[in-house]
C-alpha cells in the first residue's frame, strides 16, 4: 500500500503544481497588476523546480516498482506503454518551451514594470506557455485516465 500511496502522492505534486500554475497564471494576467504579475510569474517557475520533480521521481519510481511487482509488460503496446511514451513527451514540451517561455515571460514582465504595460513579447511568450500548457496539462489527464481504466 506504501507505493500506491506514494504513487498518489507523485500524481497529485505534478498535476497539482501544473494546474494551480496556470490558474495563478491565468488570474495574473487578468488582474493587470503588472508587480503581482511579476511576482506570480517568478513563483510559478519556481513551483515547478519545487514540486514537479519530485513529482516526476516518484510517479517513475513507484510506477515503475508497482508495474514490475503486478507484472506489467513495457515490452508491447498497452495502456502502459502509450501512458510513458505520453509522459515523456510531456517531458520534453515542458522541457523544450515552457521552461524557455517561463524565463521569457520573467525578463519581459521585469520590462513590463519599467514600462508600465506589457511587452508584446510577454505576450507572445504567455501565449506560448497557454498553448503548450494546455496540452501539457491535457496528456497528463489521458495518462491519469489510462492508469485508472486500463483500458488495452
């Protein structure tokens, strides 16, 4: 039972630091407050160093140990196998545009201060991060599903 606990505990650091991110995100961006907006831009990117990896560490670890010890195959096609190859493209999105975007957005919203309005490139950069993040948010609910039907 401690690692299907401690599985849970993976799902809810990761899914639960993605979504709250773009929510705190989101309701920046509408309030306007280019000082709180800085603030909340430079703390949903270090809630995603703080919470994400160990996330990730313990969805793979414990995943992995309850695959093994339920004799679940990464040797054919199954809910499994498309579920990790999910994760990892999750992976590398957040890896290869949200992390980049995320620091763009931190430099322009510090430029947007002395400004006082947002860059266009913020912009670019925060549509980036909502394009992608809602993808990034939706595989892991496909995988989240997959774990709990097991549906092939």
């Amino acid at each position: 039972m401690w690692l299907v606990f401690l599985h849970v505990l993976g799902v809810v650091l990761f899914l639960g630091n993605i979504i709250t991110a773009a929510f705190w995100k989101i309701r920046a961006e509408i309030g306007k407050d280019l000082p709180y907006l800085h603030r909340i831009t430079k703390n949903v990117m270090a809630a995603d160093y703080v919470f994400t990896p160990p996330g990730i560490v313990l969805l793979l670890a414990t995943g992995g140990a309850l695959a093994a010890r339920n004799g679940y195959s990464l040797a054919e096609l199954n809910w499994l196998t498309v579920s990790l190859g999910l994760f990892v493209i999750t992976g590398l999105l957040w890896l290869a545009v949200l992390i980049p975007s995320q620091r763009q957005m931190i430099r322009e919203s510090a430029q947007s201060l002395q400004l006082g309005r947002l860059t266009p490139e913020y912009r670019r950069a925060s549509r980036r991060w909502d394009v992608v993040g809602t993808v990034t948010v939706l595989i892991p609910l496909l995988i989240l599903f997959f774990m709990v039907i097991k549906p092939f």
